[in-house]
C-alpha cells in the first residue's frame, strides 16, 4: 500500500492526442492524480466537469491535475471533446499504472480504475491520498488540502 511521503509510483503513458507523459514531466508542480473507472459515465462526468470548471483554481495553486483510467486515447478524446475538458486524461489501457496506484478493480476479464486521487508534491512525494471520493464534492476537497499543504 501506498503511504504519505512515500515516492509516487512513476508512469509513462499517453494523453488523448497519443502524447507520451511520465511523472517527471511535472517535476516542480504540484499534481492531482484521480483515477475514475469510465469515460462518459455520470459520476465520472461529474467529477470530471467539477475539476474542469475550478481548472483555474488548480493553475493558481502551481498544480496540474491528470486523470487516468483504463479507457483508450479515442475514448479520452471524445470525452474531452464533449465536456470541454481543460486537463490531460492518460490512457492505462493495460492497468499497470492503475494497479502501482492500487487503484484497479479486477474480476476475471474485467478491469477498471477505482475512484482514488492523490496530491503529488513537485518532488514527486505523495501528500494526500483519497480511497473514498465523492465525484461531486471532490474537486473543493483537493483545493482545500492544497492550499493546506502549501501554507
């Protein structure tokens, strides 16, 4: 399990546009990792639009924040195309980075990435962890904390 001020677990995957992206790529920000199970499902949608519209918030705080789950770079692209999304979404398509992140559900064939975020420091520390995300009210609970954490 991962723990707070533990090394992030590094990931190298691509984005919508097949971009490749690696957690040193935002050395030196502050990151918000959400893993969501599905692309244009409601609670991930809701989720997704809360982070969207205080997108600006994040970028005043020095953070990026990235969503990851199992779904292809096609599927993220739609997503992002049909809810105005201003963030990258990363294709796990193989559920590695999901499972270093123990962030994937599996049942026989079946994979997907559980509802867990995380506050990367810019030096790569994990700060904060979530395992109990409530899509709504989730994007104002990272804000909180990092402005906590950065105080």
């Amino acid at each position: 399990m991962l723990s707070i001020n533990q090394q992030a677990p590094d990931f190298s995957l691509n984005d919508a546009q097949g971009i490749t992206h690696t957690l040193n790529s935002f050395h030196g920000q502050w990151l918000v990792v959400y893993f969501y199970p599905k692309d244009n499902t409601p609670g991930c949608t809701k989720e997704a639009c809360a982070l969207r519209d205080d997108n600006q918030q994040f970028t005043d705080l020095n953070t990026t924040v990235i969503g990851i789950n199992t779904d292809t770079s096609e599927s993220h692209l739609k997503f992002i195309d049909q809810q105005f999304l201003n963030f990258l979404l990363l294709a796990d398509t193989d559920g590695k980075v999901s499972a270093s992140y123990n962030a994937l559900f599996k049942l026989g064939p079946i994979k997907f990435s559980k509802r867990h975020s995380f506050i990367i420091s810019p030096e790569g520390k994990i700060m904060q962890i979530y395992r109990s995300v409530s899509p709504s009210l989730h994007s104002q609970e990272l804000l909180a904390d990092l402005k906590q954490l950065q105080a």
